[in-house]
C-alpha cells in the first residue's frame, strides 16, 4: 500500500478566488524519503494539511480529487485516527506546544494513545534523547528559545511513533550544526526503525536543501498550486536551475550546474574542496 | 542618526536562576551592518530585546543616543529602532494586510496620505501588493515573513533589528530582502540581523558579534571571524559558502552572484588547461 496516494486533488481555501493546489498527482511508497519544496506561497502547507486531514476537516473550502493516506481516505477519516499513523512537526513550534513542561508536552500523544505508563516513559525518554533534550525536560516551553522549542515540538511527535513522519520546515529555527545534526538523527532514526522491520516514510517540506540532499529518495517541486518537477533529488535541482524556478538550490551546485558543461565535469562534487579539485586544484598555486 | 551604546550588561529573566546575558559591551554606530550569531539558546533574541528596550538590563546598560533604555519607552525607541520578531505571528493583529502596514504609520503620526503613498511603496518593494485587502494569518509562511518587516520597516526606522529574516524565504525573496537590507545600509541606516544563515549574513553584514551560552566570543569583522575555524565550531557555525570557496581557489572578493562566478571558475580553468 502507499503511504499517500494523491490524484486528480484540488483545493481551494474559502474565500479565495485562486485555488491552493490544482491538479495534483501524487504516489509516495511506503519507506520513501521525500522532500516537497517551491517558492513561498506555492501550497506546500496546503498540501501537507491535506495528507493530516486537516483539510478539509479544520480548514474550510472547496476539495475535489482524492486523498488517501495508508488507504485511508481524508476527506471521511478522522484527523485523531490519521493521526495515529502521521505525525507532524509543523513549521511554527509555538503552535504546537502547549502544556508547562517539555516532557508534558512530549507525553501527550503517547498518553492519548492510552499506552501503558512505562512505555509512555520509555518513549518520552527516547524522543528527548533523539533531539537531544534531556536537560530540557522539566524546562517550561515558554522560556525555550526558538531552536529549542523546534526540537521538544519534534521530540513530542517522534514519541507517537508514527509510520509516516511529516516535517514543515524542521531547520528553520535551528543553528547550522544543530540542524545538521537533526537531519542526521532523523535519518538515523528512520533507518533504526526500518532495521526493526518498520517502513518510516519520511516527507520533509523545506527550503533548504543542501544538507537533506544525500538521505532523499525524490524531490518533488510545487509551483502555484501544481507539481512541476518529481523525481531523482539532482535532475530535479538540475532542472529547476535550467527553468530559473526560485527554489535554494546549494551554492555548490549552483556553481557545478553552469560549469559542469564547459569543464567537462563527469560527478557531482559534494564539497567545495572536490569541486576545486575536478577543475583541476585552481588557481591558488598557479 | 543613531547610536546604541552597550555596557556591561548583564540580563537575568524573571525567576531564573542563570543569566541569560553575561558581561556584553559593544557600541553599534550609524550605517553599520552587523549579524548576530551563535547557537541556539545563545542568548541572540535576548540581546535584541535588550538593544530596543523591549527587555531593560537587570545590570549594566544600553544607551540609545545617549539616553539609558529604563528612561525610554518602548514606542520610543521603536521608532527609532525596529524590531522584527522571528515569528511574524506574534507581531500581526490587523485583519488586512494594508492596515498591518498602517498601523505603526498611524502611531507615529504620519498624515493618511503620506501613510497611503508608503503603504503602496512597501506592498510594491516585497511583492505583497496582490493581498492588500487579505488577512495576513491567510498568508504563506513567506509572505507573513515579508509583511512582517515591511510593516516595521515602513515607518523607517534609523535602525532595523530582524530576527531570522531567511526563514520561510524561497531563492528569490531571500535576494529581495537582501536587496531591501543593504539598501538600508546604503542609506546610512544601521541592520542588525540575528540569523543562522551564514550565507545571508556574509552577504549583507560587515560586523558580526558572536554569542556563545550568553557572552560575547568574537566581535569584528564578519569574514575575519567566520574564517575562523576553531570559533566557528565554538559557536556551532558553518563557514559561508563565499569564505570556504575563497580559501580553496585563492581567488578574493567573491561575490554572491553565480554566473560571475562560474565564469571566473571556467576563465581560469582554461587558462590552466591550454
């Protein structure tokens, strides 16, 4: 079964004249690692809304097309029992945290899930120590800083062990070595848990690529409603630099995509160091 | 034109036990562009707050023109100062976007018509002009980023405090808003951007302070200090891109325009290979 299964789906919000999304074909399998990106605006949320029965249950409008998540259709399915399978981290951690402790916050939906005590406990200490904060435990999520209330809103997500994990812009908040560490653990995790016989399919909505670049299976990009590129990650960044779409593409490949044709470069540099080094280790010597 | 001059501050919230800012001084001046860095938690918002009297010190000083923050109100020195909050949603109440932006230019006085005129400029200059008359909790993440600080940068302020202006930016807004900042700088105006994007930063910033668990560990020029290695591991930081590519080729005074670039990588590739 896929994980989500979009066709034909077409959303507009209630009182917008302009639809959200349009046209929408979408099949991700069981296991995949997917990034969704486009410029700001294009319906990325939109379309994450949709795949946690959000829309159209709490946002009112106009759906038409199918949706289905694990074969369950979103527009008669509950988001509690969506939920159960999906869980997501949305963009803005504020809205997301809401009880006095981090460990409170993170208990809650192991709670709901009416689990017993000790694997509730079991799991909180898992998510606190897959985010890396232990030490924020009894903290109140009031007075976290940003990046830190971005990881206990992750932490009280990983601990419903959900099959399909939904990230909205999980870096945003975060310095860069702890959002390279993030994306690392996220990978890690997904792997431990595949390793246990789970399939995680992991989607990552975000603008920034360059560190979820070597863990994605496909890059989807939507423009205006629509899916216009879908596929291997580097054809599509190579493509979206060719037709000028506003997506942050890396600096690095920024660079090897307008030079790799006249330099006759046959790989893709993962460093700036390899990169130097296909043209020929330029020009400081020389 | 503005001065913020701070001094051995020390600031400690409300019932914690730590301080979240340890011995910071520095003076800011007219025209200057500086990033405030460091990991999270590093105490960056908290030492924004503290530059536009939002939070007043709990030891030490800040001085804005020469006068302590504890004897300036907060519209005051707003007006003086702009402050974007890193979460749009915390700053918005209107339920136009025009009327975010009016607002503040109501506040300070500005006539309807002078208003109408800046709110039409503003709208233009970050592309916001079609959801005028929307609400702006309907806005994408990105579009209540940029009606965030279009709404405090319309009153133009002598000096702009933007907490994490990338975030929630495609490819082409974050050049936009580039573009915006370093206009202001050009014009004499004072930008303080606290963000983690490196990249950003290095394009529009000459000065960067750097906090680490709320001190001060590196204060000067921003290329000096984020070619730093053994600091920019210190503060969980990443080289930019410009800096690391500079240190490979042994070219200098890159900037962040990639088709110049690539056709210099290419240049001197051919002259290498003939």
């Amino acid at each position: 079964m896929a994980a989500v299964e979009l066709r034909k789906l077409y959303f507009r919000y209630a009182g917008s004249e302009k639809p959200a999304l349009t046209d929408i074909d979408l099949t991700i399998e069981e296991g995949e690692s997917i990034l969704i990106t486009g410029p700001s605006g294009c319906g990325k949320s939109t379309l994450v809304r949709v795949l946690m029965g959000l829309i159209p249950h709490s946002y009112p409008g106009e759906l038409k097309g199918e949706a289905y998540v694990f074969g369950m259709d979103v527009k008669n399915t509950p988001v509690s029992r969506i939920a159960t399978r999906c869980g997501i981290v949305f963009q803005n951690p504020d809205n997301q945290l809401f009880t006095f402790s981090v460990e409170d916050d993170v208990a809650f939906g192991p709670e709901n899930l009416a689990l017993p005590p000790d694997e509730i406990g079991r799991r909180v200490d898992e998510a606190l120590q897959l985010v890396g904060i232990e030490h924020l435990r009894h903290s109140s999520p009031n007075n976290l800083s940003g990046g830190e209330q971005q990881k206990a809103a992750i932490a009280s997500i990983l601990s419903m062990k959900p099959s399909l994990l939904i990230f909205d812009e999980p870096t945003s908040m975060l310095d860069p070595s702890s959002s390279a560490s993030l994306i690392q653990r996220i990978f890690e995790l997904k792997r431990s848990l595949d390793e246990t016989g789970g399939k995680t399919t992991v989607i990552i909505v975000e603008h920034r690529i360059d560190l979820l670049l070597k863990h994605l299976s496909r890059i989807v990009v939507v423009s205006e409603g629509r899916v216009i590129l879908d596929g291997d990650p580097l054809r599509v960044l190579e493509d979206s630099f060719r037709k000028k779409i506003p997506i942050n593409i890396p600096p690095l490949l920024q660079i090897y995509f307008r030079v790799k044709d006249k330099c006759g470069l046959k790989n893709t540099p993962a460093t700036v160091k390899e990169l130097v080094s296909m043209l020929g280790g330029l020009p400081s010597n020389g | 034109m503005v001065k913020i001059v701070v001094e051995s501050l020390y600031f400690r919230y409300p019932e914690a036990s730590d301080y979240a800012l340890r011995n910071i001084s520095f003076r800011i001046v007219e025209g200057e562009s500086v990033a405030i860095l460091g990991e999270n938690g590093a105490g960056k918002t908290t030492l924004a707050k503290n530059l536009n009297g939002l939070l007043k010190p709990t030891e030490g000083s800040v001085k804005i023109d020469g006068v302590d923050t504890r004897n300036l109100s907060v519209a005051k020195i707003a007006r003086k100062i702009g402050f974007v909050n890193h979460n749009p949603e915390h700053q918005f109440f209107a339920e136009k976007v025009e009327d975010e932006v009016r607002f503040g230019l109501r506040n300070f006085g500005f006539s309807e018509e002078a208003a109408d005129k800046t709110i039409q400029e503003v709208l233009n200059v970050f592309g916001l002009e079609e959801y005028r008359g929307k609400n702006p909790f309907q806005l994408s993440g990105g579009e209540k980023k940029r009606l965030a600080i279009a709404s405090i940068m319309a009153w133009r302020p002598e000096a702009l405090i933007v907490d994490e202006p990338t975030i929630g930016m495609d490819y082409a807004q974050k050049l936009n808003i580039r573009r915006v900042l370093r206009s202001i700088v050009s014009e004499g105006r004072c930008v303080i951007v606290i963000t983690h994007d490196v990249d950003f930063a290095a394009s529009i910033c000459e000065r960067a302070i750097i906090l680490s668990r709320g001190e001060v560990i590196g204060d000067g020029r921003l290329r000096d200090l984020l070619s730093d290695d053994k600091l920019v591991e210190k503060a969980s930081l990443r080289k930019p891109f410009l800096i690391e590519l500079e240190k490979e080729t042994g070219l200098t005074g890159l900037e962040e325009d990639f088709d110049a670039i690539s056709s210099t990588l290419v240049e001197v590739f051919q002259k290498c290979r003939s």
